[in-house]
C-alpha cells in the first residue's frame, strides 16, 4: 500500500535525514530513512560496539494526568503502574477484552496524578481512540501531545559518555527503566534510561523544535565521521537490533490476534493487580494454557527466513514467521514465529518455506543477544 | 550516481550482461545494489540450467529485502560465481566485476541487441526515481 509522500507525516528531523543520505521509505504513515548512506549491517555493529542515533520522534505521546491517573491506566494496561515510583517507566501493553495486543507502550510517572504513554507511531490514532473511548467517569485529563515531543534515542555502550558531554544531569545515577528531567545541550529534556537496542542508553525527549539542535549535538559529541563514531541509524537497523534483543514488533509478534502469554509477555501481566481489560481472558488462558507460543529459532541451512513465511514440523505447516532476518552482529539468519506450545522446546527442529524451498532451522533461547553488563 | 559502463547491455530489470563471444555474463548493475543495500545472501542456479529471457534465476538479498534477478537474454548457465557464497558483499563494492553472477551460452547472441545501452539506461533509471 503506497501512501503519496506528499500525505506523510514528517518528523522534525526530516530535512536532516536527506541531508546525511537517509533513504526515506514510508512506515506507519510516516516518512522516515529506513537506512543512511553507510548501510543496514555498519549502523548495527556500531550501536553494539561504540553507539547510534535513532530518530523516533514519530513514536505517540498520550497524556493523562489527575486524581485517577494511575486507576485509569491500571484499568487500560496490562502491567501495574501501581508500582511505579516518580521518575520510573515501565514497558507494558493495552489489552482488548480478550486479551490480545491493541499495542505495546511505556508508561513513564512523572507524579502520582500524571502519566505519560509512549505508543508506537503506525498506532498513535487507534491508541487515543482507544484510551479516550476507555474513560468513563475516571478523573483524569487525557491529551494527545505527540506533536510536542520529538524522541532521540541513544544507544550503544558510548552512549553514556557521549550524551554526559551535552548535560550536568548525572546519567549514570539515572538506573534502567528510570528517567529525570534534565538540560541537554540547555534545552529542557527527558532524559530516560530506555531503548530497543538490547544495548544501554538513553531516550531523550524534548520540544519538537530542538530536535535539530540535539541530533546534531549527539552527533558532534560521538564524533560522526570518525571511525569508531557515533553513526545515525535508520529503521532497518532499529530493527535487526531489537529482533537481536528479542524484542517484539507491534504488528509482527504481537497484535489484536496475539495474547500476551503466547508471546512471552506474562510478566508484563498482573493479573492479581485489581480488574482491567482482558484480565478475564487472560485468566482463563492462564488457567487453560496456551496452545501456541512465540519462539526464537536459528536457520541452520543457507537462506534468510521473512516475516510471514510458513513454518512446518514434520511437513506439516504449523505457525508463521513474525520477523525474520539476517543478524548482523550475531552473523546467523535468524525469526521468531508461533508455533503450537507443544513443539515450542528447545533444539526443536523447524523447516521456513522460503519462497517454495524448504530450509532447515532450529528453536533456540530467546533473546538471541545479551549485552555483557 | 550510480557507474553505469558503456560497454555493457542493460535490462529494465536492472541487470547488466557482458558479451564475450557467445557467452553473456550477467549481473546486477551498482544503481540496484545501491538500491537494495548491503547484500547479505545471492541464490544462483546451478551449470547446466536453461533460462529464456526475463525468466527468473536467482534471487538476491540486503537486510531488508528479496529481489528476484532475471536472465536478459535465452541460454544455457556455463558458470556461477561461487564466491558470492562467502562474500556477498562482492555485488555492492564490485557489481561490474567480482560481483558478476552467472556466465550463459546464449541461443541467439542477437537478443543483446534489444536491451538498453548504457545511455539508456542512464535515462530509464532516472525517469525511474521521478
């Protein structure tokens, strides 16, 4: 489906993309570099080994704030944002009734009475129409400020020591899943200790009119251009790092078809937190258990298995392919893909249908890659 | 801009084909490497296949996505670079040369005549990209 470009959303950074040869393609409505000019496999293996900068201004922000922020979210998510302290985030997901994915998100407690919602870009207007259709009585205020926030992920083991030159903010008091309010390069930030790299580093978010100012101050500050600099990475990559890390894709491993515990995602779900969306299905499944399961698997012939291909065990087809690609830093070709709980064992061996050829593969732990820590 | 030699055929598909005598060597030019990225994996056929024009012989893959590659001319397949199978990466630092794919015995070595010259393949990958 080719939306004209002239009907994509732009982020901030746009021109700056072109300007650094980003090639543009169009995802989730948006235009954005899908790789720049040193390529997919090179922005990789620099985010693992020194850091990369990800454009993600086009991720959602929602709002909500009042006496029954936390009530109101805790009714909507999966996770308990009960938990959370001022200054934490927490990766969580919007339920249906029945216990499948309306998306994944973080919640981020700025106070008792004020959360924020960070959803994916391609579902920012489902999301709303969701959450606002949700509240019914609650007292809280929700707010669609997408269009306030432009988001500069900074990922890879330099990540900190680059991002430390630009703030007094000391990042390295800031732990995982936490984040402060802090100037970067003086401009008033959120700087969070988050990604979807599999890598430490941070997300930073600001006026969407100091985007350029940051991007190209991460930029200088990692010494772009040098060999073991900082590069900018586009889409592909943000991808291949996170299928590394074994994280899932909204719209690839999880979707309103997939529930939360066949996609690994039970601890994202309390369901001993108090009702919300789904928890009655959700229960029921735990109760039954489920019948198919998200596994990571390795190709152990030549060929790359692609989202979407057909997975058979003993000839017989099975499950689909919900991501699957080269891993650049891994070196192997590697997928996740559902496959019926029974045969979701380890060293279980799998055959894709690449295309009309059958290619060996086997089931392997999820994540691929853990950073050394 | 993408190095598009003179003394090479082009097809729309963006392929180049070499003319030695009755054999064609085939491959993709640096305008399709550069657009698919970093090559990762080239599926070729093996000696001895035939293939009429335009059929598809292989295919080949960048991070991201598949692109199938199709024969410009009818023939025989006499070789295939083996090499790709380890560096791959060959198609996007050498696409004219190391990168080549296959060798064919072409049927009519006439059929060469009817892809695009380096000039016109210049213009088609330009009103390509419009």
């Amino acid at each position: 489906m080719a939306v004209p470009a002239l009907d994509l959303k732009k982020t901030p950074l746009n021109d700056l993309h072109r300007e650094l040869g980003g090639r543009m393609v169009e995802f989730g409505g948006w235009d954005m570099p899908v790789q720049y000019a040193t390529g997919t496999i090179t922005e990789h293996l620099r985010t693992r080994t020194h850091a990369g900068l990800f454009d993600v201004s086009h991720m959602g922000e929602i709002d909500v704030r009042g006496r029954e922020a936390i009530a109101f979210v805790n009714k909507i998510t999966s996770n308990d944002a009960s938990k959370l302290i001022d200054g934490q985030a927490q990766y969580s997901a919007l339920t249906t009734p029945q216990g499948t994915v309306i998306d994944d998100l973080l919640v981020y407690r700025f106070a008792e009475d004020h959360l924020l919602l960070v959803v994916n870009a391609g579902t920012t207007d489902k999301d709303w129409g969701w959450i606002s259709s949700h509240q019914t009585g609650e007292a809280v205020k929700l707010q669609n400020v997408s269009a306030d926030y432009c988001q500069i992920a900074l990922q890879g083991p330099d990540a900190i020591s680059i991002l430390q030159t630009l703030t007094e903010t000391p990042l390295a008091e800031i732990k995982y899943y936490h984040f402060v309010r802090g100037a970067v390069d003086g401009v008033d930030s959120i700087i969070s200790r988050t990604g979807y790299t599999g890598e430490d580093g941070y997300e930073v978010y600001a006026a969407p009119e100091k985007a350029g100012q940051l991007w190209s101050k991460m930029l200088d500050a990692g010494k772009f251009g040098s060999e073991k600099g900082i590069l900018a990475c586009g889409l592909a990559a943000r991808n291949t790092l996170r299928l590394e890390a074994g994280m899932c894709l909204y719209g690839h491993e999880i979707d309103e078809e997939t529930t939360l515990f066949e996609a690994n995602l039970g601890w994202i779900t309390k369901l001993n937190k108090g009702d919300f969306v789904g928890r009655d299905a959700l229960t029921k499944q735990k109760e039954e258990g489920i019948k198919r399961k998200l596994v990571g698997f390795e190709v152990t012939d030549r060929g790359i298995a692609r989202d979407g291909q057909d997975v058979l065990i003993d000839g017989e087809r099975v499950g689909k392919v919900t991501s699957g690609s080269p891993a650049p830093f891994l070196k192997k070709n590697i997928g996740m893909a559902y496959v019926p709980f029974e045969l979701a064992k380890l060293d279980q061996k799998i055959e894709i249908d690449v295309r009309g050829k059958r290619v060996s593969a086997r089931i392997v732990p999820l994540p691929f890659y853990k950073r050394a820590k | 801009m993408a190095n598009v030699p003179d003394n090479l055929h082009y097809s729309k598909d963006h392929e180049w084909v070499r003319v030695d005598g009755d054999t064609a060597v085939i491959g993709i030019t640096d305008h399709a490497q550069d657009q698919l990225g970093d090559v990762v994996y080239v599926e070729l056929p093996k000696a001895g296949e035939e293939f009429a024009a335009n059929d598809s012989f292989g295919s080949v893959e960048s991070v991201k996505a598949v692109s199938e590659i199709f024969t410009p001319v009818t023939g025989k397949v006499t070789e295939t670079n083996d090499s790709l199978n380890d560096e791959p990466e060959k198609v996007n630092k050498d696409p004219y040369d190391e990168g080549w794919m296959i060798k064919m015995k072409m049927r009519n070595a006439g059929e060469v005549d009817s892809l695009l010259t380096a000039a016109e393949y210049e213009d088609f990958t330009k009103a390509e990209s419009e």
